[in-house]
C-alpha cells in the first residue's frame, strides 16, 4: 500500500518584507509536493515581493493538483493582500471565510 503524503503547514514571520523574500521562496520549494496550509496569523506587514512569492506558490500547487489555503490571516495580512490587489478569499479555510 503507498502512504498519503500528509499535508503540511507554513508558519508565516510577522514582517514578509524584501529580506524575507528568497527565504520564503525557498520554505515553499522544500514543502511542495504535498497539501500545504499557510498560518499568516502573526503576519503585521506584506510586501509586494512575497505577496507575488504566495500567489505564485498557489498556482503551482495548483498545477501540481494539491490543496494550498490559508488557515489562519491576520487583519493586516487580509488588508494588505487586498491593497495590493490579490483576492484570497477562494484560498481561505471554510472556517474563517467571511
């Protein structure tokens, strides 16, 4: 019998800034292949970089047919995503959609 890969969570840093960009890039490249929940709950500040490195990340787990949401969001992360644009609501899970 094959094993189901389990699905694994990303903890997000407070600040995703430039900085946290390629290292944020890279915790996402290590965790996929398999069903991948973010946790943004203690997320205060979002820059553009790594709101492109999520977006991204979802469309390739998209393509690679694993589940990708987001279990947890801080109000300042939901704010940012939506300053810049990028609707996450169809990402979000059940229990904290709005």
């Amino acid at each position: 019998m094959v094993a189901k890969k389990s699905g694994k969570t990303l903890n997000l840093t407070a600040v995703l800034d430039l900085n946290e960009a390629s290292a944020l890039r890279d915790k996402l490249l290590s965790m996929r292949g398999s069903a991948l929940s973010i946790d943004a709950s203690d997320v205060e500040r979002v820059g553009a970089l790594c709101a492109q490195v999520l977006m991204s990340a979802e469309k390739t787990w998209e393509q690679d047919k694993q589940p990708f949401t987001f279990s947890k969001v801080s109000d300042a992360f939901q704010k940012t995503m939506q300053l810049v644009g990028v609707d996450i609501d169809h990402l979000l899970a059940k229990e904290i959609r709005q």
